[in-house]
C-alpha cells in the first residue's frame, strides 16, 4: 500500500464565535493548501479533506474546512485544546497525514 502524503503546519490558533457556540481553527497557509489539494486523493461532504492530525501527544482523525478564501482550516477539537493546553492566539505546529 503506497505511503499517503503528510504535511506539517504551524499556525496562529483562532478562535470563531456563532450564536450558540465558538470554533478554534488554524489557518493552514497558501502552499501548504496548494500541496494538499495537489496530493489529496478524496475528499468527503463539501470537498473536506480527511486527515490524521497530530499536535503534540494528541492524534485525531478530523476534516479540513475549505473556505472561499483559499486556504485550508484545522478545527481544533476541545478534547485536543485541554489536552494540549492550547488557548487562542497561541502559534501550534501540527503533522496532518492524508487519509
């Protein structure tokens, strides 16, 4: 089975605020997005990008968003921000491995 393609980012952690709840995402940055899109060989609902994202001791499988501005987002899951003691506006590296 041929090894999928793994990416690393680093990234300034935002946060999202809706009327019911608030997202923490990370911008992935253009050429990354680019690298991925090129590599990706499926992608699931709205062109999301299954993934295995992992950030210090935490590894999850998650999606990437799409945005119509371009890049990719990470979601950062609350199980993942307390186990890594992660808070907004904080720079966090990561290692996505494609699905």
């Amino acid at each position: 089975m041929p090894k999928k393609a793994a990416f690393e980012i680093r990234g300034k952690v935002v946060r999202y605020t809706a009327d019911t709840a608030s997202w923490y995402f990370v911008y992935l940055d253009d050429r990354t997005t680019a690298a991925i899109r090129a590599a990706r060989t499926k992608t699931v609902g709205f062109q999301y990008v299954p993934v295995e994202a992992t950030l210090g001791a935490t590894v999850w499988r998650t999606t990437l968003f799409p945005t119509k501005e371009g890049p990719y987002l990470l979601a950062l899951k609350a199980r993942v921000r307390q186990a890594e003691g992660i808070r907004e506006g904080q720079m966090v590296s990561a290692r996505l491995n494609l699905i």
